[in-house]
C-alpha cells in the first residue's frame, strides 16, 4: 500500500492531468539521528522500520514524477495527535493521556527518545497551505510538517500530564536502543510558506483529556481506535 499503490497513483494522477499531488510521508524516515542534530529536510534518510523505508522509496517516486503542470509535494509529518472525527488511540500523546486520565498504570519504555508532534488540525492546515502555495514553491519538494519547539523526550509528556493529574500512575522501563530517536526542524514551511501550528502538546493533552472526561468514547480501549 505506501509502496505499491503510491507508484499506481501518482502516475495515474499524472496521466488524468491532475494539477498538484501531496505525498503524505513522516519524519520517521530520519531513523535515528545522534547527540543534539537536528533533521532539515536535506538530512540523510535513514529509515529503520519497513513503514519508513517504503515512505523514503515512495517519496522518490513521487519527486521524479514532477514536471511542468504536475506539481507534486512529500510532507513528512511529525507525530500526530489531538482529536479528531476518526479517532486514535494508538498515537504516543493521546495514548498517555487516555491512561493517566482514567486511572489507568502507564508504562513507559525508553522516556529519554525524542520524537517531534503535532496536532492533527494543523497537519490538516498544513495540506492547505501547500495547495494555496504558489506552485513554484512546491514543486518538486519535500517538507517538514511540524515546530521545531515541539519536540519532547517521552518524559516530556509525562511531566505534563502529571501537572493535571498529579496521582498519575506511572512507571519507567529503561531501553537504551530504540530504532526511532530523532529531533526534526521545521524552518522550512515556516519560512517559505508561513505556516505556524496554531496548537501545542499542552493544548493537545487538556482537549482530549476533556473528551474522556465527558465519556465522550464509549470504550476508549476498543480497537476501532487503532491502526
């Protein structure tokens, strides 16, 4: 499916002479990135699961088939979260949150690995942004889709649920090899196209914390929140 059916459609997309093609890739393709670098655009890939190496084949696909009144774009977005009509609980904010906030023990493996966030509104926003672009600007390239001062280390999101919720039960289990490790730049989108998030982590945890306050899911466990 990310490998197989984004060649099919990319060139069926060409062939229908559709104006412009957004590719929706991930940070994930960064891999691992050591001491305190972090990814721009340019950066090596190094993808260390098969989701992210058929993104980064996908990607080149996508990126070759760029020409004159074909404009295609590879957003590669940091973790999603937050709310949202096809609800998830699979994703690392809003998994926490659904624990700490129904009393549930957490547990929390590797809480010193980095990942960048952001809220599932503002990814949307960002789709926007490149279709209402100019075509020259994303033509044939790739973005960050994300802030670069949402970055957070797992226990990041713990000290901020623990802030509501005090009495949190959490654990840590140390790991110290964790295939995805990375902190992502964001400049690009901002620069070029204006882009800002207009929500963070804190904004992210307190409305769905509010959701499952007002039993808003009936069985936030079910699997028809996740992948």
């Amino acid at each position: 499916m990310n490998l197989d059916a984004t060649r099919a459609l990319v060139r069926e997309a060409a062939e229908a002479r559709v104006e412009r093609f957004l590719f929706a890739s991930t940070c994930s393709n960064y891999g691992r990135l050591e001491g305190d670098n972090v990814a721009t655009e340019e950066w090596e890939l190094k993808p260390v699961s098969l989701y992210a190496e058929t993104k980064v084949e996908a990607e080149l696909d996508v990126l070759a088939c760029s020409e004159n009144g074909f404009a295609t774009t590879c957003l590669r977005f940091a973790t999603v979260y937050g709310a949202s009509p096809r609800m998830r609980f699979d994703l690392t904010v809003n998994e926490f949150t659904r624990d700490v906030v129904l009393g549930r023990p957490l547990v929390v493996y590797g809480e010193q690995f980095w990942r960048p966030y952001v809220h599932v509104a503002d990814a949307a926003n960002a789709v926007v942004a490149i279709l209402d672009a100019p075509v020259e600007l994303v033509r044939a390239e790739v973005y960050n889709v994300g802030d670069t001062n949402e970055n957070y280390r797992k226990l990041d999101l713990v000290e901020l649920l623990q802030k509501r919720v005090p009495e949190a039960n959490v654990s840590f289990v140390q790991r110290y090899e964790d295939p995805r490790d990375y902190r992502v730049n964001f400049s690009k989108i901002a620069e070029r196209l204006g882009f800002a998030v207009e929500r963070r982590v804190p904004d992210g945890i307190d409305e769905v914390a509010d959701l499952l306050a007002d039993g808003a899911f009936e069985d936030p466990y079910s699997s028809e929140y996740r992948n």
